[in-house]
C-alpha cells in the first residue's frame, strides 16, 4: 500500500489568498527590508506589524479594525 505525501506549502489555519502589490522607492524597501531582517521577520510580517502598531496607537480611531477572530 503506497502512503500519500502531502506536498506544496502547509495549510494554515487563516490562508492568505489576497495579494497587495506595492510601489515603493529604492529607499522604502530597503527601510522594509533592513528592518524585517533585523527582527527577523519576513517582509509581510514587518508591515503587518506596523500597522498594528498604528492601530494601537489610535485605537478609537480604528475600532472596527478587530483582530482576526
């Protein structure tokens, strides 16, 4: 009896199926870059966490911007 393999990326709890593409300066990626680096953190995970920094900030503001349940 042959055993299956799974294969391709593993299955998050939350996929990610929506894209964003930006256009940014040589400057603003390498801000992104070095600091994603230095905290080792992808890119997506850096600019996810500035924008939690920026709703944490202002929370009034952005109320309706609950966490992902």
């Amino acid at each position: 009896m042959a055993v299956e393999l799974e294969r391709g990326r593993p299955k998050l709890e939350i996929a990610r199926r929506r894209n964003l593409h930006l256009r940014l300066t040589d400057f603003e990626f390498e801000k992104i870059s070095k600091i994603a680096e230095k905290k080792n953190l992808t890119k997506t995970e850096a600019i996810l966490q500035g924008i939690d920094l920026l709703i944490a900030h202002k929370p009034k503001r952005y109320k309706s911007f609950a966490k992902n349940p």
